[in-house]
C-alpha cells in the first residue's frame, strides 16, 4: 500500500498504469471472492482505497 506522499512523486504515466493494474487485480479479487476461493476479504478494500489514493493524486495534478 502507497502513501499519498509516495503517489505525489511519481508521474501521470506511471500513476495510470498502477491504476489499470489495480482495477485488473480487483476484477480478479472479485471473481476469487464470488467462488469462494479469495482467502483473505480484505486485500479488496486495501485495494480500492489505494486506488482512490491514486485517482485523487492524479486528479490534484490535473488542477
């Protein structure tokens, strides 16, 4: 899990492509979870949160 300090370093490019791999990972997690066989629940909302970490960053760099 990033900080939103450690985010605010790196550029666009590479905050997008974090961005398409966490929303591939979350497809995956979810899948996982709807077959039973995600072990741990919470690695979706770790997710999800680092993901909206990372959208709000990017949308502080488009201001």
């Amino acid at each position: 899990m990033s900080k939103a300090i450690e985010l605010r370093e790196l550029d666009s490019d590479a905050l997008q492509s974090r961005v398409k791999e966490l929303d591939e990972e979350l497809f995956r997690m979810r899948i996982k979870k709807s077959m039973g066989q995600l072990e741990t629940s919470h690695q979706i909302r770790n997710a999800r949160r680092e993901l909206a970490r990372i959208q709000t960053v990017l949308k502080e760099k488009a201001k």
